[in-house]
C-alpha cells in the first residue's frame, strides 16, 4: 500500500511529491494525460516559493534558466509613474522568477525521479477512490493511447487531489467551493522582445485598460491586456494591435509563440482536508492569474502540509500522535486564511487596473507615484508583490 497518492502531475503535485519523498515516504502521482503540456502559462515564482524548491534541489536548475525580475515600473501615456524594488533587505532571494512552465514542469519532473523510480505513472485516470482496509482503494482507468483503456487499481493510506480547479476529486467529495466571477477578460501572447525594458517588469496603466509585460528567457517578452469583453477573434495581430494603441510600443505578430484569451473566476473550497483526502493548489483555491500567485500559494501550502502528512502516515501505521488533529485543523485555517487573502490581493490589482476615465487615472496616478516613493510604502507594496506577505 502507498503511503501517499498524489492525483495530478502539475507543479503543485509534483512538488508536494518531492517534499514527501525527501520525508521518505512511499509516493505515487497519477496523472491522466500522456505528457507534459507545452504552454508556458505560470511564469512567475515568488521568492518564498523559491525557499520551498530549493528544499527538493530544483531552485537551482530553473534560477539558472530563467530570468530574474529585480524590479517594476510604471508608466501612463508615456510618463513614468514610479518604480519598485523587489530587493527587499535581506531577502534570500532579491528577485521574482520569470521562467515558462514547461521548463518548471521539466525541472520538478527530474528531481522526482531522482529522489524515487517510477513515481510519476502516466496515462492513468483516477476516477473513484473508496474506504478499504485501512486506506483508499483508488479505481479508474489505464490509457497510454495505444489501445483501448484497461482497468486500474492503487491502493494508498493518504490521497493528495492535485487535480486541477476542476478537480475531480473535489466534486467525488461532494465539496461545493465558493465561486466568484469578476468582469475582466484579458488577451495574452509571448512575443519576441524588441522593447528597452530589459529584465524589468512594465505596467501600462492606461485609460481603456492596464497593460503588463515581462521578460522571459529567450529574449521573449510576454503582453496582458486588459479587456472589457471576451475577444470575439484572438489573434496575434489583434493583440498586437492592442498593445501599440495603448502603449506605443511595438509587437511583431509573426513573432507570437503563446496567444491565450481567457476570464477571471476564482474558486475557494470551505476545507482542505476532508478524511484521507487532500485538496491542494487549485483544487482547493483557484486565483486570478493576474499577480502570478495561485502556483505559488500551492507550493507553500505543500510546504505546510508535508510534516503533518508525514505524521498522518505515521498514525496510520499505529504510531500515537495526540496533537496531530488540532494541528492539522490549525494549519489548514491558516492556508485557507492565506488564500482568501491571496484572492482579495488579485481583485485588488484587477481593479487597479480596469479602465478609468482620463483625468480620474491621471489623479489616481499622482498619488500612486508619491505613495511609492516613501520607502515604508514601496517596501510594502514590494513585499505584498512578491508574497513575503500572503501569510
């Protein structure tokens, strides 16, 4: 019997199946399709997500092959509006993370091989998952594409649901998150990176909507713009189109390698821990991706949860522990307490950035500007964007 099965093979998973695996537990994580994604999606890891990764030896792969964003600026109508530091004093790391998800896909995915063989099981559907014999009997299907699905079977003491903001797991339990819609829509693409910006972070704080871009490897530079509506034909031109009218600055469409349109929901479960199972990273809390900090915040809640789960495995097999259960119920009203607070931040910076009449945004602006440039202030705020302060 495993000690642990982990449903979903995404940085969340894969990470919480490291840490357990440095804890020396018996790990298995089951994911449904066949290979990695190709999209770059989440770029961005904070530094106190870098503290976690560095735990299972995989901070110094990705910081060797991304970017590090030192900072961010501001700019409306071709002034600037102010700047931030992310060099906080003292900080481990003095930087946030700009590297494509495919790579922390791959990174993640070498360092569970090398702490345990044959942990990662491709191809394989967990569909139902019922009480037997002191554990979980996990039950689905076995596809590899090559043929007609077969039947599957795992048993585990301890389920982590890593599946996603549509989990599956999630709704087998019957648990009904919070759902919340907002009224943003944004267009995004990767394109080959002409501007002056360098390493830096940009915001366009622009009257028809917020424009953002950041670097990536490569000499990529990644575009957010902020819609009213869907976009009713996303294309690379559109976009490109969109990002000259506000800013000025110029794309070249041929030079587009990620183009997404998406809307803001988010997803708020009441519990994490529901008996033997887990909810963890989206499957308990869905954020805007707008502040880059939903990835993150599954990360440091796996930080969180490894030292109970390992002790939970130890109750399993026979081992006392009376003050698992407060422990247990304390942790997860602090994570749930961090994820509320993660999400009241991206509605903050969605509504910072929405579109604002003229003389409104250049008001709004002003005071933006002298705020940032008191010290107590920018470290703030520079604390608040780089996660030093979701706790």
């Amino acid at each position: 019997m495993l000690d642990v099965g982990i449903v979903g093979a995404g940085p969340v998973g894969l990470c919480m199946a490291g840490l357990l695996l440095r804890r020396g537990l018996d790990v298995a994580v089951f994911e449904k399709r066949t290979s990695p994604g190709t999209q770059t999606r989440a770029i961005g890891i904070h530094p106190p997500a870098l503290a976690v990764l560095e735990s299972i030896g995989a901070a110094g792969p990705l910081i060797g092959s991304g970017v590090q964003i030192r900072g961010g600026t501001a700019y409306s109508a071709g002034r600037k509006v102010g700047s931030l530091d992310f060099g906080l004093p003292g900080a481990e790391y003095p930087f946030i993370l700009s590297v494509p998800q495919t790579r922390t896909l791959a990174v993640l995915e070498d360092r569970v091989a090398a702490l345990g063989s044959g942990v990662l099981r491709r191809g394989i559907e967990v569909l139902d998952s019922v009480p037997d014999g002191g554990g979980l009997l996990l039950r689905g299907r076995r596809a590899d594409g090559a043929g007609p699905a077969a039947p599957f079977e795992a048993r585990c003491r301890l389920l982590v649901a890593a599946d996603g903001a549509h989990s599956g797991r999630r709704t087998a339990l019957g648990v009904t998150p919070t759902l919340r819609s907002y009224p943003d829509h944004y267009l995004m693409g990767d394109f080959h990176d002409g501007t002056p910006y360098g390493t830096e972070a940009v915001l366009f704080l622009e009257a028809p909507g917020i424009v953002e871009c950041f670097p990536l490897p490569g000499g990529i530079r990644r575009w957010v713009v902020r819609m009213g509506r869907p976009a009713a034909e996303p294309s690379a031109g559109f976009l490109a189109e969109l990002i000259r009218e506000r800013t000025g600055a110029v794309v070249e469409p041929a030079g587009n390698s990620m183009l997404s349109a998406f809307g803001v929901t988010s997803r708020l479960a009441p519990a994490m821990v529901h008996g033997r199972t887990i909810l963890l990273g989206d499957a308990a809390h869905e954020l805007s991706p707008i502040g880059g900090q939903g990835m993150n915040l599954g990360w440091l809640d796996a930080a969180a949860l490894a030292p109970l789960l390992e002790r939970m495995v130890q109750v399993e097999r026979g081992r006392p522990d009376p003050t698992l259960h407060a422990e247990l119920a304390e942790l997860e009203r602090v994570r749930l307490h961090a994820a509320r607070k993660a999400s009241r931040q991206a509605g903050i910076n969605m509504a910072l950035g929405r579109p604002m009449p003229p003389a409104v945004l250049r008001v709004r602006n002003a005071i933006v500007g002298r705020l940032v440039r008191r010290p107590a202030v920018a470290g703030f705020v520079a604390r608040r964007f780089t996660m030093h302060q979701v706790d």
